[in-house]
C-alpha cells in the first residue's frame, strides 16, 4: 500500500480514486473468496450482497460470459468507474 500511495502522490484525487477502484475491481476479479467472505458475512440480519464474481457459475450459465475473462474484468472495471466518477474525460469523444 505504500508503494502504491507513492505512485499516487501528485495525482489529482478523482484519478487517483478512479486508479484505486478499478485496481480494487481487478483485484477482486483474481481474488473471488474475498467476496465470497463478504457476501457470507452480510447475510447475517442484512439484505445479502453479492458481486458479479461470486456469482461466476451462474453468470456462465445465464449469459455464456466468463467473468474472469481480462477483456470482461476491464469493461467491469470501466462501468464501476463510470457509475462513480462519470465519463472518464480522457475517454470522452471529441
């Protein structure tokens, strides 16, 4: 983590923010038994929480889509971003 706080620093806060979400989507994607801790441990006297990756199996079912394809995590990652931040400018048409 310091590692990564170095490499930000200078970085304006929304592009170090949209940095950090999209590495925590990636991270997330390589790591499904975080989420899977997560949505077991929510289930108690609360609405569960479920993430697209650990519902990998149905995803594969329902839709044919592997989750854990990089071009799949990448477009995940992108819509995350876009519900926060809005439109990346750097993205936005000329």
């Amino acid at each position: 983590m310091a590692a990564r706080a170095e490499g930000l620093r200078g970085v304006d806060e929304v592009t170090s923010a949209r940095l950090l979400v999209r590495e925590f989507v990636v991270f997330s994607a390589r790591n499904p038994q975080l989420h899977r801790v997560i949505a077991q441990e929510s289930k108690a006297d609360r609405r569960r929480r479920t993430s697209l990756f650990v519902l990998a199996p149905e995803c594969r079912r329902r839709t044919g889509v592997d989750p854990f394809d990089d071009d799949v995590v990448e477009a995940h990652a992108d819509a995350v971003c876009t519900l926060l931040f809005g439109p990346d400018p750097d993205t936005r048409p000329a």
